[in-house]
C-alpha cells in the first residue's frame, strides 16, 4: 500500500501540513494534532511555489487598430473568378487555404490551373506535389494548359525540403498538394499522421505569414466526408473549402467552410471535363431538360447554393411494384424527405396509388437538393407520376411542405423568382406574401398542398383509390 501511495504522487507535488509543537506530519489539514494532542498547530508547509512567465521583449509595438495598413492585406485575384468568388475576391498574402474533396474529384487539376493563371512576372508560383512524380503533373498541365515561365513545380515529400525551395524560389503564391504526404524527419510517426501534419501545418503556416506568401494546402477526407487528421488544422489555417461533386456528373461545387476574409455563404461552380476545368458562371443549364412538351414526373424549382440562386430539375417515377416491399430509390434528393413527401401525399393529398408502387426519384445534372425549399417541387412531382399527368409548362415549385400539409415560407424567395424570370419561366408556385414579383411573371400562392395540386389538370388526372370509395 505505501509503494502505491509513493509511485501515484510521482511527478506531482502536494502541499503537506506538519505540527508545529512535535513535528508530526500529515496530507492535509486538521484542527488538533493527534500526536500531541494540540489545538491549532497543524500549518501547511512545502507547497509547490507558483511558476509564472516573465514579461519579455515584444516583437512590435502596439498601436491603435486606426493606424493599421490594411492595404497589406489586399486580395490579389487568381485569374479564376469563380474561386475568387469563393474567397471573397482572390487570395489575401499571407493567408493558407484548405481545400479538402474525394479522390478523383478534380482538385489538382483546379489547383493546377490556378497556379498558372496566377504566375506572372512579380508573382512567382510554386507548385510542390507528394502525390505525384514531376513528369505526372506536367503531363496534366499540357493537357489543361498550365504552362507558364514562372510557375515553378517540384516533387517533394520531406518538409526541410520544401522549406528550401521556399527560399531558392521566393514564392508569392505555394501550392501543396497534399499536406498528408509531407513528412518532418524530427518528428516521430509516417506521414499523415497527427502529429506530422500538425508540425508541416505550422511550420508552412509560420513561413506565409513571415513571407507574406499565399499558401494553397490540398487535405484529404475521410470515408465519412469529414477533413482528414487532427481539427486543429481546420482552427489553424485561414480559409477552408469543401470541394464537392459526384464522379459521374461534370458538375463540381467549391463551397466555403470557414473564411476569416470573406463570407461563408458563397459557392464556386465549376465543370469537369477532358480539358480541364472551367468555372460556370451560368450553372442552371446543366440542371435542366428542355422539351417541347411537358413530361409526367418532372417540375422545376430554385435552390440557393450559398446566395446564387440555380434552377434545378426534380424527377419521379412510379411503376407498379413485382416484389411485396416496394422499392423507393433516391439520386441527388434526400430519401427521409421523399419519403415524408409521400407520406404528405397519401394522407393530406388524398393519393394511395403511390403506397403499392415503386418510385425512384432524381435529380438532372448531378445537383444535390438538401434545402427545405424543394419540398413543394418533389411532392409535385411524385404527384403528376401518380397520375401520369405533366404539370404545366415554365412552371417552378418553391416551398417547404409541413407535416400537416401546409406550404411554409423560404428565404429568398425574391431572387429564386429572378432567376426563374430570367431564364424564361412565366408561371411559379410560391408560399403565401411572396414580396416583390418580377414583371411578365404570374405567381400563384398556395397554403396547402390541396391548393399545390389544383395545378395539375383534372381532365386527365387519374382518380385515386380512396375518391372511387368516397362516391361509392
């Protein structure tokens, strides 16, 4: 028991209280020694003095924040408006940006591009890759173009050697691609780990901010989404963006997490294809079917991506169903909300037939729909399948659906019906008080979904299981 007590206080000082009548000695406090029987001579003695950090020397001298020179901090454009938009009008000197996507979904070769749209005569790039060999990367800058005199490229996964390309080339702009694959040789662990990518982090983010160099990190993610290695690098660096994008579709999104110079709140489109990747200043189109004619099944709405307003297609499909467990198949739509569309339906619309049938449901263009504001645009839709009967032409659906059935107001409810106005659609489904409405624009307000269905036509609207009970 006493070689317990003896190796548990290891390493750590406590104060002890000793008598100062017979010199008996205890762990903490008592009234009366019970030694020698005296009142009020137990005193503490030996506590472990306090350590405190002496003042030193400062660096600089404080002044008023009036008296600053903001215009260090100015933001120099990258040549890629849509990525400046993102950041809040180009890359400030000295900040470090994160940005951190699936495997395959582009990042090199966006990053690639702004390298060299970025180099110049008084702003030299370097690009340092752990990934790839150097004869890699400039093969895939022949093919997107990315050849410039003053982008510099090197192929480096030790963290001393990156720092001394820093000085032989005195960058104004550092592109690492990735902060996974650099290591530290003074640093136990391989590379990616915690304690590797927490050293290589601070030691490239020390080096901006004494150079006043803009530093581009590339971060992987894990299976789940998330920014790989510890959340200290997330707090640490200036600026993180997600970059999004499904494999199969050309469409890729860059949307800011975390952003001390700009906004949170705006989304970069980009589109991905054999040359390249170019930026989208006008996405909608990717997202709609033009016809001729209206198709059962399908309706438009208006989704904020950040504060760009993008048009977007909602598809449903319903077939009679060959297996006792109906199959409901998403792309693109969230399932817990087609599902709670379809309860809505059958119990506040009056629509069983979808209960027996299987029903997939998607979006055009790879866009993913997750706002509330959709609801309205995805009941329509599974509705008009139902009863095979398209909606009417140039119409878009904007509104969340309750529980109850009622159509809740959205933000920005003004610039979705802009966007729709300016890309030729003349009719809109819309919550009640919708503010101003764009000339030439015939909105109909809706309080329920029973409202929201009066717009398909009843001449061919087929007659639901519970109605032919009903007259019956």
């Amino acid at each position: 028991m006493a070689a317990r007590t003896k190796s548990g206080n290891t390493g750590k000082q406590r104060p002890s209280y000793r008598c100062t009548e017979c010199g008996w000695q205890t762990a903490k406090w008592l009234g009366r020694c019970p030694e020698c029987q005296a009142w009020g001579t137990v005193e503490e003695y030996g506590a472990p003095a306090v350590r405190t950090t002496a003042p030193g020397r400062v660096t600089s001298s404080a002044v008023p924040i009036g008296e600053v020179d903001g215009r260090q901090a100015t933001a120099r454009g990258t040549g890629v408006p849509e990525l400046d938009r993102v950041l809040g009008g180009g890359l400030v000197p000295g900040a470090v940006v994160l940005l951190a996507g699936e495997p395959g979904v582009g990042k090199s070769t966006l990053l690639l591009d702004v390298a060299a749209k970025a180099a110049s005569d008084e702003h030299r790039t370097l690009y340092v890759t752990g990934e790839e060999s150097a004869s890699q990367v400039r093969l895939r800058a022949d093919r997107i173009g990315a050849i410039d005199d003053h982008l510099f490229l090197a192929a480096e996964t030790d963290l001393a050697a990156v720092l001394g390309h820093l000085d032989a080339v005195k960058p104004s702009l550092l592109v690492l691609d990735s902060v996974q694959t650099v290591a530290s040789p003074e640093i136990d662990g391989a590379p990616g780990g915690m304690a590797q990518v927490r050293e290589v982090a601070g030691a490239l983010i020390r080096a901006s901010k004494e150079r006043g160099m803009s530093t581009l990190l590339v971060g992987h993610v894990t299976k789940d989404g998330a920014i790989a290695g510890p959340r200290l690098l997330e707090h640490l660096v200036d600026v993180v963006l997600q970059f999004e994008g499904d494999r199969h579709a050309r469409l890729r999104l860059v949307r800011g997490v975390k952003n001390r110079y700009g906004t949170t709140d705006e989304v970069g489109c980009f589109e991905l294809h054999d040359e390249g990747i170019t930026g989208l200043a006008d996405p909608s189109g990717l997202f709609l079917t033009r016809r001729a004619e209206p198709v059962p099944g399908t309706c438009l709405t208006v989704t904020l991506e950040g504060r760009r307003p993008l048009v977007a297609e909602v598809q449903a499909l319903t077939v009679d169903s060959q297996i006792p467990s109906p199959r409901r198949t998403t792309s693109g739509l969230e399932t817990s909300r087609v599902s709670m569309m379809l309860a809505v339906l059958e119990q506040r619309g009056r629509i069983t037939a979808l209960g027996k049938r299987d029903i997939y449901s998607a979006t055009v263009g790879g866009v993913k729909l997750t706002e509330p504001a959709a609801d309205l645009a995805v009941a329509l839709a599974l509705a008009s399948a139902a009863s095979d009967t398209p909606l009417p032409k140039n119409l878009v659906a904007i509104g969340e659906v309750g529980l109850a059935g009622e159509v809740r107001r959205v933000t920005g409810v003004q610039r979705r019906l802009a966007e729709a106005h300016r890309l030729g659609f003349t009719h809109a489904l819309v919550p009640a008080d919708p503010g101003k409405i764009p000339a030439g624009m015939k909105v109909i307000e809706v309080a329920d979904m029973g409202d929201a269905l009066r717009v398909l036509p009843r001449s061919r609207r087929r007659e639901a299981p519970r109605e032919e009970e009903d007259r019956r």
